[in-house]
C-alpha cells in the first residue's frame, strides 16, 4: 500500500485511523483496555533499520523509492486514546492514529497485535477479579502461552486487579509483585513428604504455603501443620472436589489450631468456577489456563479503519466510510466520554462525532443527556503522541501503576449487574453525538 500511495501521490496526504470493536465477545459486558504502554514502547522503537531494508529489497518486496522512505523513519503524528485500564463497548474509539497514510497505515498490525492480546486478557482478568469478591488472585499461566504472551498477560492481568504474577520476567520489566508455590515434583524428589515440607519450610520459613494434595491431603494437612506449627502461612489445593475439600481443609485446620493458615486454590480455574467459590473458606485463587487464553475470548475484536483524510481543496478533513456488508464503519473523527449519574454510576458511553471537518472532535455533549441533576460527563481520550512527541507518562512500570490505579476508579462506575457473569447486553449504551 505504501509502495502504490507513494507512485499515486497519496502517501503524504493525513488521515485518521481509529482503533474499535464492533461488538463484544459473546455474554460479556465489557472489555478494559490493556497494552497501551507496551504499544508505546513499541512505537519508540518502530524502525527500518538498514538490516530490515536489505532483506526486504533482497526478497523484491518493494521498490527502491519504498525502501528510501522507510529506512529508518520515525512516526511524527499523533496518538490518543482511551487511558489503559478503562472500560471500553461496541464502536468505542479505543486509540486514534493521525499522520500520513505511510507512517500511520504502517503501524495497524503493532497496534492491533499488542491490543488485541492485551485487551483480551484484561477483559478476562476482570470477571475474575469481579467473581472472587474481594479474594486475591495471582496469574501462574506461563506454561500455558508464548514466552513473550506470558509476560504481557501477567502485565494485563495486574492492570485488571490480579495482585501478582508468578512469572519473574513480568516482575523485573514491569514491576508486577510476584509469587511462588511448589510442584507436585518438588514434594516427589523426597523420600516422604513430611521431608519436603521440612526443607522447604527451612528455606523458607513458616510463612510460606505448602502443597498438601500429592497423596491424601487429610494427611497432607497434620504434616504440614505438624512441620511448619500453626504459624503456617497458606496450604495450596490443587486437584478434587473443590467446594467441599476446602471446607474439610479449614476444618481439619482450625482443628489442629492453625486458624490463620490461608487456603489458595489453583487447579484449571475461569471465572465460573471461581464465582462457585466463593461460598467456600477459599483466601486466594491461583489461575493459568483460563487467563492466558482469554477465557474463551482470545482476542478483544479490535479493528483499524481509516475514518478520515485530509482534504485541501476543502480546507479541511472529509470523513470516509466502509459500506460493505456487516462491517460498515462510521467516518469522521470521534472522542469517547462517558455520561455519569449523580451517584457516580455510569449511564452511557458518548461518542462524539467531529462534524466540523477540523479532524478533532469537541463538540459539547447534548445537554438533554445532563437533565438529571448532579449528572456529569468524564472524557475518556488523553494524548499519547502529540506531532511525534511521547508523553512518558503511561510507559514503564510507572504506566502499570497508573494503568492499575485508572481501571480501579472507571470499574467503580460500572453498574452492579455489569459484573455479573451471566449471558447480558453490554453494560452501557453507546450514544452518538
């Protein structure tokens, strides 16, 4: 495309892309945004370097004048979006992209690579924070995805409330808090198993949680309280009837006098199992599987859509539309906000349409949309890149940290039936204006 806008004379003309889904995975209510800093440190580094050019004019990719452009070009445009960890619906404008047809067409696979996965996993992440009604929960899904996934999943899931990672990389490069339990092996390198938990609790200390499901846990329980005494830290349940096997582990527990040694729970667990749970004694989830993969939604459904380009007959922008069938898009420049009721819970999420052809959109929202009192409206849109310039701000293990805090106030809003895990329409109309 590139190559061709280039021998055409379109290549410099502005446009505007714009990141969106066009509906949510089925049953579910809404999505967060994750990935954004990621996609940031991405852009920073975005390059042809004379390497790639070579390869690409020894294959016969693109022509001379194509692989002039491209070597070593920097994006000089603008990027805005939603702020990661917020909320998002059907037609949001998740991410903007404005700059020549070259430099931004060029960035749709970065852009919705890192998203899309990301996304998927907060989204996820979220329903489970939701069902386990206050409990922590710590993402051990490495095994299960990419080396590189596991790192940007643990990184997502944080942002969406998880409390820590066991996965050390996503530690040290994002500032995820991390964990760790033993294996079943670790207990079967052992002659029995009240010697491993003796080794590991002088390693370790009392505190730290041992894993009583290798043989029979009844048993598993008196030695482990019996080695590391009724300042144990936490017992891991990894396989069984879960409901009912928690309730005998705190009782055999409290019995033996270790009323505060914690019951963390891992074994293949989404969010339904974990919201079936929650009657149960369990202190702590532990999920993999499920996580990873989205639980069911591997992906957030995000696509890239030229809505606008610059038209300079006109003086000013012109929108631009797809009509084919089932994916008609709406043209023009638009701004997420979203309307909140006087007690703080979200009503609707606005879409403000530029209708000015000045390519950023302003315009007030409808005021008969303000009608009950105390009602107010939060923009959703900040500034990422502005002419080329990057606002650090929302990278970095700094960016998690905002990321994380922003997503605890915007799932705040949400109503209450938004976080119920059964089959619903999303949780907030999506208006244009």
């Amino acid at each position: 495309m590139i190559e061709a806008a280039l021998a055409s004379g379109r290549a410099d003309r502005r446009c505007r892309f714009e990141v969106f889904t066009r509906r949510l995975p089925t049953g579910r209510r809404f999505g967060v945004v994750a990935g954004t800093g990621r996609l940031l440190d991405a852009l920073a580094d975005f390059r042809f370097d004379a390497e790639t050019v070579e390869w690409l004019a020894r294959e016969g990719v693109v022509n001379t004048a194509t692989l002039d452009r491209l070597h070593d070009s920097t994006f000089s445009g603008s990027v805005e979006g939603y702020a990661e960890g917020e909320l998002f619906f059907p037609n949001s404008p998740v991410l903007s992209v404005t700059g020549t047809f070259a430099e931004a067409v060029a960035l749709e696979t970065l852009a919705l690579s890192t998203l899309n996965h990301d996304s998927a996993i907060a989204s996820a992440a979220a329903r489970m924070v939701a069902a386990a009604d206050g409990a922590p929960l710590s993402e051990m899904g490495s095994r299960r995805t990419h080396e590189e996934a596991a790192i940007a999943a643990a990184r997502a899931a944080h942002i969406a409330g998880f409390a820590a990672t066991s996965n050390l990389a996503a530690g040290e490069r994002w500032g995820v808090p991390t964990m760790g339990t033993a294996a079943h092996s670790f207990t079967l390198l052992h002659e029995s198993e009240e010697e491993a938990f003796r080794a590991q609790v002088a390693a370790l200390g009392p505190g730290t949680t041992l894993l009583v499901d290798t043989y029979d846990v009844e048993r598993g329980v008196e030695t482990a309280v019996r080695v590391a005494g009724p300042e144990l830290g936490a017992v891991r349940l990894d396989s069984g009837d879960l409901p009912q096997l928690v309730r005998r582990v705190r009782e055999h527990l409290d019995s033996l006098g270790a009323v505060n040694t914690r019951i963390t729970v891992t074994n293949d667990l989404d969010e339904y199992t974990i919201a079936a749970l929650r009657g149960a004694p369990v202190d702590a989830f532990g999920v993999g599987t499920a996580l990873v993969t989205g639980s069911g939604a591997p992906t957030a459904g995000f696509v890239y859509k030229l809505v606008a380009v610059e038209d300079a007959e006109a003086g000013g922008w012109r929108p631009v539309v797809k009509t084919s069938a089932g994916k008609v898009s709406r043209g023009a420049a638009k701004r997420g906000r979203r309307l909140i009721g006087a007690d703080g819970v979200a009503r609707a999420e606005l879409v403000i349409v530029d209708e000015t052809r000045d390519g950023v959109p302003d315009a007030p929202a409808d005021r008969d949309e303000l009608r009950e009192a105390g009602a107010s409206i939060r923009d959703l849109t900040v500034a990422y890149v502005t002419e080329g310039e990057m606002d650090a701000r929302h990278r970095g293990q700094d960016g998690v940290r905002l990321a994380r805090a922003h997503h605890a106030s915007a799932i705040a809003e949400l109503p209450a039936e938004a976080l119920r895990l059964g089959a619903g329409e999303p949780a907030l109309p999506t208006v244009y204006q």
